[in-house]
C-alpha cells in the first residue's frame, strides 16, 4: 500500500489508500491524534492525468484540515480556534493566487523585460519560455530558502524529514524499530517537493506550445489553463520516477528534486519519528505491533522540547543586545 504524508506544525499528517490522519504533539509533550476515512472517488477521476489533478487538490485540503488540527494542539493555551470551512477556502484561494502571482506572473513579465532587451528571447518562443522557467525556478529557489531561514520552518522541515524516513522504513518491509528508521535518509523520490520541481521544469515545454503572437495577457491566461494539465503529466511522471528509481537515468533525472530536499527536509530526532510513525499507524492498520518502535519517554521528550525553547529564548537576547563601542570599554 503506498502512503504519502505531509508535515504539520508540531507533527505529520499520512495518508493511505482509504483514511488519513494527522498526530501531533503539544508543548507538554502529549501526542493528539485525528484519523478521517477517505471517500471513495469515481473511477473516471482515477484515469491517468485526472488523477493528478484530484490529488493535488485532495493534498492542498487535506494539508489544510491537517494544518489547523495541528495550530489548535500546539497552540491550545493561546484559545487558537479550529477553523471553518469558509476559512480553509479563503486560505487556499489566497494561497493560489499568491501563488500564480509569484511563480507564473511577475517570471512572465521579467521574461518580457528581458525580450526587450535581447531579440533572440522576444523571437523565439522556446527561448522566452526558457528563460520563463529559469526565472520561475530560481524565484522557487529563492522563496524556500527564505522559507528556510524562519526558525519555526526547520522544525517543520525536521517533521518532514521524520515523515520520509518512517515511510522509507514502511515500505522496506524491514519493520518500524528505531533503528532501522534511523538508517534511511530524509529524500524520498515521491516528494511534493520534487512534484514542484517537475512542474516547473515541464511547464517550459507545455508553455512554448502557446502561439508567440499572442499578447501578454493572452499568454497568462493561457498559463493559468495549463496548469492542470502540466499537473496532471507530472504526476504520472513522479509515479513513473519513482516506479524506476533503480534506472540510472531514472536516478539521474530525479536528482535536482532530490537534492531540492536538502532545503526542505532536515535530519529529526526520536520524539519527532514518533509523531510520524503514530500517524502512519493510524492509517496502515494491518502493520503488527511487534514492528513498533518503543515509545520514547515523555520526560525526554519535554525536555527536548524545553531546551530548544531555551536555545530560541537565548538567541532572541544575543539578537538584540547592543555591541559597546571599543572606545567606551576602555573608559
């Protein structure tokens, strides 16, 4: 059976052929668990292409639901309140149009900045649409490590990286004990992340198929169209990817996404594991208990959890003490 996942604040969400859950862990050091049956689609949405594109929008609404059961445990004390489905809507409209703003409308525009002032872009509709998707991925590149930067994220990236290496150990058949979780790497093939970079890179293709005579809006519309389809084909290729993971060209093509995970994934420890492997057992049932890893103690987790608590309290005091003047120290 295959399982994907995602990282939550404070937790991974995983989800199966027929339910998904998400685990969380409080700042008290308590795991919270939520675990929803799927519903069943049509067979006409599970056709290649179309599938790609329900799973996309089932991963951004599952992602969603996922997000904010985690931000009501984490941030309990602070009266956080679930949000309501008009919410959630807004939340991810905002988030595509923020989206589509970023990676498909200011790359076109700087793209035709840059055709003014070289022919050869403005002439050729494969080379603007080259220099479109370098501008787009490089834009990509940008915003996550920017992303990166927030100390918040990396403890994200830490879950992200425990929701890997459980799913690499899941898919062994080797068992779920700790030590054999912590022998897999955090980059796993499947990853959103390489699905990004997919899309990206296939879009320079899709989008030189758009007649070069047409205006600039003409050209975005069209962009926002496509989107669906590009989705659709990137989809079947990441299955495909990681189908032949073994190829050597499989393994060549795949590695820019892989090595993209050095960004978004970083190395957990046990507690976080944990969390991740509780969500996957909440959605692969038939996994025997002997496999199991033993929990690791609550006392050990809080105080992991208090020390980097300490660690973040102590850096926000360096940050904003101020340096005295060589001159005054010698006074």
């Amino acid at each position: 059976m295959k399982v994907g996942g995602q990282a939550v604040i404070e937790g991974v969400m995983m989800k199966a052929k027929d339910f998904w859950s998400v685990a969380v862990r409080d700042t008290k050091g308590v795991i919270h668990v939520k675990k929803e049956k799927l519903k069943p689609l049509p067979k006409v949405l599970k056709l290649p292409l179309l599938r790609g594109v329900v799973s996309l929008y089932e991963a951004l609404v599952l992602g969603m639901k996922a997000l904010d059961y985690s931000a009501s445990k984490v941030y309990a004390e602070e009266g956080e309140k679930p949000l309501s489905g008009a919410a959630i809507g807004m939340t991810m409209a905002f988030s595509f149009v923020l989206g589509i703003g970023l990676f498909i409308l200011l790359p076109l525009y700087f793209t035709k900045l840059v055709g003014m002032f070289f022919s050869a872009v403005a002439r050729s509709s494969l080379m603007f649409n080259l220099v479109d998707g370098v501008i787009r991925v490089a834009f990509f590149l940008i915003y996550i490590s920017i992303v990166s930067l927030w100390k918040d994220m990396r403890r994200v990236f830490e879950y992200h990286g425990a929701e890997h290496k459980v799913i690499f150990a899941y898919e062994s058949g080797l068992g779920l004990g700790m030590d054999n979780i912590r022998r897999y790497g955090t980059h796993h093939p499947r990853c959103g992340t390489s699905f990004i970079f997919i899309v990206m890179i296939l879009s320079i293709f899709v989008f030189s198929l758009i007649p070069k005579p047409w205006d600039f809006f003409m050209k975005f519309g069209s962009r926002i169209v496509l989107i669906p389809l590009i989705a659709g084909i990137s989809y079947e290729i990441l299955k495909l990817s990681a189908k032949m993971s073994d190829n050597p060209v499989v393994k060549l093509l795949i590695q820019p996404g892989l090595m993209l995970q050095y960004i978004t994934t970083k190395e957990p420890d046990d507690s976080q594991v944990e969390v991740a492997l509780r969500a996957l057992m909440e959605v692969v049932p038939q996994v025997e208990a002997a496999q199991q890893m033993e929990p690791v103690p609550q006392t050990q987790v809080v105080a992991q959890m208090e020390a980097v608590r300490q660690v973040e309290a102590v850096s926000q005091v360096v940050s904003r003490m101020e340096v005295v003047p060589q001159g005054e120290i010698s006074k």
